[in-house]
C-alpha cells in the first residue's frame, strides 16, 4: 500500500491538530451513519391478530429517499407470496413438515419465477390428462393446495396500546385492505369538501385518525371488521418517531428479500409437488432452462442454503412461522368449500395446526376426536391464558383398525356371556 507523504506541502502548512479535526464527523453525518447501521442491523416485527377482540392501530406513511424523492406514494406496497409446506424425510410413521416463505421473485427485480413457471405448465399438463378438478385445484390457490401466489397488502404500524413495541410491519389480505380503502375515500371525501387539501386521513402525520380492526367469530367462520375512529383527536406522528421510520427497512427490502435457502427450498418444494401431482416436470427442458436462469441471477456472496435440520442457522433465518391469522384464512376457504376435516384439505391444514401448537409450545393434546374448530377454541384459550409449556404437545396416535375390532369382538362377547 502507498505510504502517504507528510513532508509534502499539503500537510506541511497543518497541524496535527488540524488533522484530526478535518477526519472528525458532523452530527449530521454521525445520524446518518447511525440511521444506516440500525437499518442493516434491525429485525423487522410483524404485527399478529392472534386474538378476538379490537385492535387499535396507527398506519404510517412510507418514507421518502435520502434526497426527498418517493418511490410509492401511498401507505403500503403490494405482497405475493407463498408459504411453502414442505414434508421432511423421515424412515415411515406419521409426516412432519417444515414451512419456508417466499416471495414471487419477477416482483423483486429476478427474470423468471419458477412456481409461475411450474404452474402453468402443470395446469397444461393435468388439462391434457382430462383431469379438470386437478387443473383447477393446481391454479387456484394455495390455501387450496394450489400454487397460485396469495396477494396482500403490507404496511407499517404502531400498536396503539403498545405504542412502545415501535414499528411493526401488518399483513392484510386483498379483501381486507379493500375494506380499509373504501371507508377512507368515504371519509375523506368528506373531509375534502371542507377542506380541498385534507391529507389521508389515516396515514398522513399530522392529520391521521386510528384504524380498529375487529376479530371476532361468527359462527364457525372468523371475520374481521375494519372501521376508522374519526370521533377521536387526530394522532400526530412525533420527530423521533419520523425519524424510526426513516431508518427502517424499505417494506420490499422485507417482503421480498429472497435468498439461495429460498430458491432451494423452492426446488425442494416443486420436487414435492411433482410426487403429488404424479407429473415429471422438473425433469422438463422448460424448468430446467428456468432454474438455470434465476440460479445465475442469485448474488454470487449469497451462501446460505436449504437444509431439513432445522438447527441449521440458514434454517433459523430464512424458514418462517406459521401465523394464525393464515390458518384461519385457511379454515374460512375450507367452510366456504364445504370441505370438511377429512378431506385431504382438512388434514393438510390439520397438519399446520399441530404445527402452530408446537411452534408457540401450547399444552394442548391433539386427538382423533378433536375437530379443526376445537383446535383453534383451544389455541385462543392457550394464548389468552398464557398455558405455553414447552414438550408437552402429545401427538395423535393412529387407531390400529384390527385392534379396535378385537376390542370390539370382546365386548360383544363378554355382554353375550353376561346374557
């Protein structure tokens, strides 16, 4: 490395103190620096209506660049993505699954998708077989079992009666949002005609009212209603909290980071689906050409890869949990469906219950008897009442048929005996 040369006349006219003082950082540059480093270094938390009840919340604006300039001007960004249920290998008994959550890649700048890709010509294929019920599940979606991307709407948010949590990222469905954006043309439409340069009334900083989001069930299906608390004050960001939201990741910096443990989880996943569709796909030219294609166009220092341990630090990263606003969604579809527990539908979301159960340690025991409506009765319960108690989860066992009917064949005998 080049020695620098102090004899030269560019140093030889300062002091040494002259030096130091020009290395020394503005405090604008000090809070810029420190905005940058807590951005690389901050963990986004995602917002959960695991309960009924009301939620209380304060949607923000999305920030602008550096420089003043806006890349959306809005409140939240469009999302596709899809939780990828994945079966790990085991030596017989019962399937366990793991889960990983991915986004449709085209939507993070990447040339090609390769579920778009598989499901397209997989809905081609199964049209050629004349199996019309599979081609249709296929290119539904996937709360359905098919492989069509869900879309949401993701924004950031504070938890009005916890304030204090700071920035959390909230989910909410296409319907949902619909919701929310209709009641805020509705008020704002009057609010602009007293007012022509009102701003959004729910997520501009000075002028926003709180959205209340109710969870609650009607009958076997859960709802959520969305309404806009215009009777209460205004509620007006401060500098500080402007200034967390400067320093936050980009909402597509988030939703739709996509890493190499991805899109060999995504690999893993369209294998899978080859066995359960009983097609040959990834053996085709068409997805072998798009697999080359995305794997060139993955960064090069991206080292991460997909294993089933989930002690893996990879695994830890990337695999997401299981939210139960999603398997709620999920049991809504069924209902509306009319497919029931035991359907193959119903056992596959059966499967993510017990799942959920594990992840959030909850003292429930999963039976044969037990319905898919039980377990979420007794899910709230566990959460509301805090039963949280790791191992303790007894799995289902599977009723031996012979047995039972041995078991049966002796009673009738020993009540024939009785007699």
């Amino acid at each position: 490395m080049q020695e620098e040369n102090y004899e030269s006349p560019e140093y030889m006219n300062k002091s040494i103190e002259d030096l130091f003082l020009g290395t020394q950082e503005t405090y604008s540059e000090a809070q810029q620096r420190a905005m940058e480093e807590n951005k690389s270094f901050q963990k986004t938390e995602f917002f959960r209506m695991d309960k009924f009840g009301i939620y209380r919340l304060r949607i923000l604006p999305l920030a602008p660049n550096k420089d003043g300039s806006i890349n959306r001007k809005s409140y939240e960004y469009p999302v596709y993505q899809m939780l990828l249920e994945l079966e790990k290998p085991s030596a017989g008994g019962k399937p366990s699954y793991m889960y990983v959550t991915v986004p449709r890649v085209t939507e993070a700048g990447y040339p090609i998708d390769l579920i778009d890709v598989y499901r397209k010509a997989a809905v081609n294929a199964a049209n050629e077989k004349g199996d019309e019920k599979l081609a249709e599940k296929i290119g539904g979606g996937s709360f359905g079992g098919g492989l069509k991307f869900n879309y949401g709407h993701v924004m950031y948010i504070f938890d009005m009666n916890e304030r204090a949590k700071g920035l959390q990222l909230l989910t909410l469905s296409h319907s949902q949002f619909k919701e929310l954006d209709e009641r805020k043309f509705k008020l704002w439409q009057k609010k602009l005609s007293k007012n022509p340069n009102y701003p959004c009334p729910v997520s501009s900083v000075y002028n926003a009212y709180p959205v209340e989001i109710e969870k609650k069930k009607n009958g076997a299906k859960t709802e959520y209603l969305t309404s806009i608390d215009n009777e209460s004050d205004n509620d007006i960001l401060t500098v500080d909290e402007l200034n967390a939201l400067m320093s936050a990741p980009r909402i597509p910096e988030v939703v739709y980071r996509y890493s190499r443990y991805q899109f060999e989880a995504t690999l893993e996943f369209l294998k899978q689906c080859d066995i359960k569709y009983e097609m040959d796909l990834m053996e085709s030219e068409e997805m072998k050409e798009a697999i080359e294609t995305l794997q060139a166009a993955l960064p090069k220092e991206d080292t991460s890869s997909f294993s089933f341990d989930k002690r893996t630090k990879d695994s830890k990263e990337n695999s997401s949990e299981i939210r139960l606003d999603d398997l709620y969604n999920r049991f809504d579809d069924l209902q509306n469906k009319g497919l029931g527990d035991k359907t193959e539908e119903g056992q596959e979301l059966r499967a993510l219950i017990r799942t959920y159960i594990e992840q959030e340690k909850l003292n429930i025991r999963v039976t044969r008897s037990t319905t898919n409506e039980e377990l979420f009765d007794m899910i709230e319960k566990g959460l509301e009442e805090g039963t949280g108690n790791e191992n303790t989860q007894e799995e289902e066992k599977e009723a031996d048929p012979e047995a039972e009917t041995e078991k049966e064949e002796t009673e009738t005998e020993r009540t024939r005996r009785r007699r």
